[in-house]
C-alpha cells in the first residue's frame, strides 16, 4: 500500500491556515488530516463544516476526515458534501457501525473505522471487509502533542498481520505522537497512513514534512 502523510491540521495556525496548507501540498504531504471534535465523544471542541467548506478550495490533497464526535451518522452526508474524501468514525461511537460504514459509502466517499487505544482489533474484525481503512488511536484522542502510546504498535501489528491473512487491501493510519522518533516504529509495524500535527506545524513546517516524507521512503 502507498505511504501517505496526512499532516493534522488540529496543531495549525489557523490565523495563516490558507498558506500553511499550501506549504504542506507544495511539500508533498497526500493527505490533510481533519480533526472533528465536539467535545462530548473526546473532551476537547475544535472545528467543523464551515472551516472544511472554507479549505476545501485552497488544496486537491485529500481531505482525510477524523469524527471524534458521537452520533456521526447525522453529520456523514454534510462532511460528503463539503468536500470529504474520506470520512472515519469511531467504533466506539457508532450503535450500528455497519450501517454507519455503508452509509458513508452510499455518499461516495472512502470510509475509515477509528478505534482508540484500549479497543481490540477483535471489536472491528467483521467490518474490515467493507472500509477502506482503519485508523488505530495511537494516543487517546482529544489533544495533539501527546505521546504515543507502546502498546498500540502492537494492535498495528496485528492488523496488518489480520489485513494479510484476509488478503483486503486496506489502509492502515496511525494517529498521535507520530514524530521523527516514533515515525519509523509506525512504518515497521505496517501503517502506511501517517498523521502528524504537532510534528509537522512545530517550527519549520516545510522541512518538517519534507523530513517525514523522507523516512517514508
Ligand atoms: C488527536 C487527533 C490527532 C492529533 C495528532 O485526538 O486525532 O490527529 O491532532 O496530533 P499529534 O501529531 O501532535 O500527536
Ligand atoms: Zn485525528
């Protein structure tokens, strides 16, 4: 599968995000990773439809949405329709994930499942064959600028092992503490989707993501 970045735009300037978005495209970053929180399903709020509608303009990279919110099956089209390319909700906030999943696929977008740090893969394994990727919490969801979490590289591991055995062919995306000292550990392990906010926005935004692009290779 194909290594992609997805800088999270959470740890942006969102004073100057026109430019800093373009800075990450023109650097070479696949992805912009969409943080959505509502303060409820993870205790922090941050930003919603009108700054995707807003941004949606400024890159063709794709727009990797990340609901940390509960109920989001009522807000699944209106991220569609605002420019989502791909749309990842929590198993842990879903009644009926199934239904969640094929809903987000009937608004033509890819469909992630996320789950945080202490839910099992064994929670998600029957719905692997229908999303296009799993995003595994490497850190407790709700604030950049944590530290990975050891034991998640395992669940990494396994998934990748389970995506083998199944022969799917999905993504696998890593979310939280991802930096230049961990990035590697995430790669080996078998994620191919990075995201990194505070690794990307702190400090040379640029060569910061041209230097994870690097360890991708
Ligand atoms: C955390 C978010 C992450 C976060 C990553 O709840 O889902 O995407 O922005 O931030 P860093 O890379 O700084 O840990
Ligand atoms: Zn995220």
């Amino acid at each position: 599968m194909e290594k992609c970045l997805a800088p999270s735009i959470l740890s942006a300037d969102f004073g100057i995000l026109k430019e800093q978005l373009e800075t990450i495209d023109e650097a070479g970053a696949q992805y912009v990773h969409f943080d959505v929180m509502d303060g409820v399903f993870v205790p922090s709020i941050s930003f919603g439809l009108p700054v995707l509608r807003t941004i949606r303009k400024y890159t063709d990279r794709l727009f990797d949405v990340h609901l940390m919110i509960v109920n989001p099956e009522n807000y699944v089209k209106e991220f569609a329709e605002a420019g989502a390319d791909i749309i990842t909700v929590h198993a842990e906030a879903c009644k009926h994930l199934d239904a969640t999943i094929d809903l987000i696929k009937s608004c033509g977008v890819m469909a992630g499942v996320a789950i945080n740090p202490a839910t099992p893969i064994s929670d998600i394994v029957h719905i692997l064959e229908k999303v296009d990727m799993v995003l595994v919490m490497t850190v407790n969801p709700g604030f950049g600028g944590q530290s990975l979490i050891p034991y998640t590289l395992d669940k990494v591991r396994e998934l990748s092992v389970l995506a083998r055995q199944k022969k799917l062919k999905i993504d696998i995306e890593v979310d939280g503490g991802i930096n230049m000292d961990t990035i590697e550990d995430v790669l080996e392990a078998g994620a191919n989707i990075i995201v990194a906010g505070s690794a990307v926005f702190n400090g040379d935004i640029k060569s910061n993501t041209e230097a994870l692009l690097a360890k991708m290779e």
